[in-house]
C-alpha cells in the first residue's frame, strides 16, 4: 500500500479531505462539508480529490420525508493518505 499526499493544507479540498479521513470510513453529509469548508462547489473538489489525489470518494443519495434528497460522501481508501505539508 503507498501513502499518498495531499493537497496543500488550507485548501478546501484539503478541509473536505481531512474531514472524509476523520470519519474514517463513513459518510458524510455535503451540508456539513459545504459549512466547513466554506464551500458551495463540493461535487467539484470530491471530483478533483479523485482525479489528482486518487481519492476513492463514493456519494449516496438519501431520499428524506419531504422528497428532497440528501447526498453524503464516504471515502474508501482513507488509510492511503498521509499529511505531506
């Protein structure tokens, strides 16, 4: 297994990454991840951490009561990671 690095500290995509990582392994709701990293282009930086970083970022819809849905990440490979700054 090799380490991986990770965008450079105080990115947003480094503040979603850090978040994915200390959840280990579960998801993550995008309200949270928007909130944190001051963010409202998330789908954006989860696409880039997949492609530049090889992050394995996985995204479920959950339907709630009034119909909307809910979209919540989990990155799978978050043992692969280390802080490289």
């Amino acid at each position: 297994m090799s380490l991986r690095k990770f965008p450079k500290a105080g990115s947003q995509r480094r503040i979603i990454l850090d978040e994915l990582i200390s959840v280990k392994g579960e998801f993550v709701g995008l309200n949270l991840l928007m909130r944190i990293a001051c963010c409202g282009a998330v789908h954006s930086q989860i696409d880039e951490l997949r492609k530049q970083y090889g992050a394995q970022i996985i995204n479920e819809q959950i339907a709630q009561k009034n119909g909307r849905r809910h979209s919540e990440y989990k990155l799978v490979n978050w043992g692969e990671f280390t802080i490289n700054d």
